[in-house]
C-alpha cells in the first residue's frame, strides 16, 4: 500500500467522522429546540376550566357489591 492510497481512506474517515459528529447532531437540536419552545410557552387562563378540581359529582354511590352464587 502507497502513501498516496492511505492518505486517500484516512480522508474517507474524516469525512464520516465529520457527519456522524454534526448532520447527525441536528435531530437532537431540533428536539431541544421544540422543548425550549414548549416549556416557555405560556397557559392562556381563559381556557383553563374552573370547577375547583373536585369531583364532578360528589354524590356518587358505591358500585354494589358482585352476587353470590346459588344453590341449584
């Protein structure tokens, strides 16, 4: 193997280096990009419901009881 053929695969190598450290970086950014955008958004209060966040009906009976089989 020659000098020049060697030079020509370690280029090879950098190259692959080079988008396996950055293009495949850009995903991630783009991912903590749009978490950033989602954590500063900001809750707009007249869409919000106001029922105090108790139950809907206070209510509400105690599912009965399941039955006991019979005798034939």
């Amino acid at each position: 193997m020659t000098a020049r053929e060697s030079g020509g695969r370690i280029a090879l190598v950098g190259w692959t280096f080079l988008y396996l450290m950055l293009f495949l970086k850009l995903p991630i950014l783009a991912l903590l990009g749009i978490v950033w955008w989602a954590i500063r958004q900001s809750t707009d209060p007249e869409h919000q419901p106001d029922d105090g966040g108790g139950l809907k009906d206070p209510h509400r009976h105690r599912p009965r009881d399941p039955r006991r089989p019979h005798s034939p």
